[in-house]
C-alpha cells in the first residue's frame, strides 16, 4: 500500500484541475497509490476531495480520508464531510489548538510516500510542508511545475 497526502495554498485556481486529475490517476495506475490523506482547509484541499471522491468512482478500491487538526466542539463542523471520509490521528489529541495543523500536517508526511503539491511562493505552510516533505526524501509533485 502506498500513500499520498496534499499541501497547497488556501487561494490554488480551479484551473489546475484537469493537471491534479491525470496525477491522480497515474498515481493509481502507475504508482500504485491507493490510500489518501487530505486536510480541510482552503482551496486547494476542497478541489482534492472534490476529485478524490470522483476517482473512487473510477477505483472503488482507493480509500481517501479528510485528515483533522483537532475534534470541532459542534457536529455542524462535519456538515460537508461523509462520516466515513473523517479520520483524527489519535497522537493529536493532546496538542494544543494553535500546534494542531502543523502537527497534522507531520503526521501526514510521516505516513505518506507521495506528496503532492501546489506551490507558487516561497512563503507560507504550503511551502513549507513541501520542503520538509522534500528534506524526508518523500516524492514530492508540485502541480504549479505541471501547470506550466
């Protein structure tokens, strides 16, 4: 079993969709990828989700899970999310609110061998988890790279 997770800016355009699907799809075909972690923040993570529950249509046997960075208080939190997509990585549980995406974001490069990527400035999280994921010797692919 090999596993991919994601990290991209909140802002990612809609246009790298068709790029993000044909990676998708070789990564199953050819790579042989069939788990998914993504996380629920911005952009870039929605269209993730959108085109992972499309590609399990495709692949039934892919499992793709929505990657929290704490328990929300209220189940309204969960409002757009199949119970079945959610996991909580039970390291988290105990670290505090504002250390919860970085700690996440760990947790999903730990237990990733790909990485993919959409980062087009040297500056925030997405950069940055592209660079640990990189310094780990992860497959790191940047869609802005693809994108032209």
């Amino acid at each position: 079993m090999n596993a991919c997770t994601f990290f991209g800016h909140r802002d990612t355009p809609k246009n790298i969709e068709p790029i993000l699907q044909s990676t998708l799809i070789d990564l199953v075909e050819n790579k042989e990828v069939d788990l998914f972690f993504v996380g629920n923040q911005g952009a870039f993570d929605n269209l993730v989700r959108k085109n992972l529950r499309l590609l399990k249509l495709d692949y039934p046997e892919i499992i793709y899970q929505v990657v929290l960075d704490y328990l929300p208080a209220e189940e309204s939190a969960y409002i757009n999310f199949d119970y079945m997509e959610l996991m909580f990585p039970e390291e988290l549980a105990r670290v505090p609110r504002k250390f919860s995406i970085p700690r996440r974001n760990m947790w999903m490069i730990k237990n990733s061998d790909y990485v993919i990527t959409y980062v087009t400035r040297i500056t925030g999280g997405a950069a940055e988890f592209m660079e640990i994921a990189e310094k780990q010797r992860k497959t790191v692919i940047n869609l802005a790279d693809l994108s032209g």
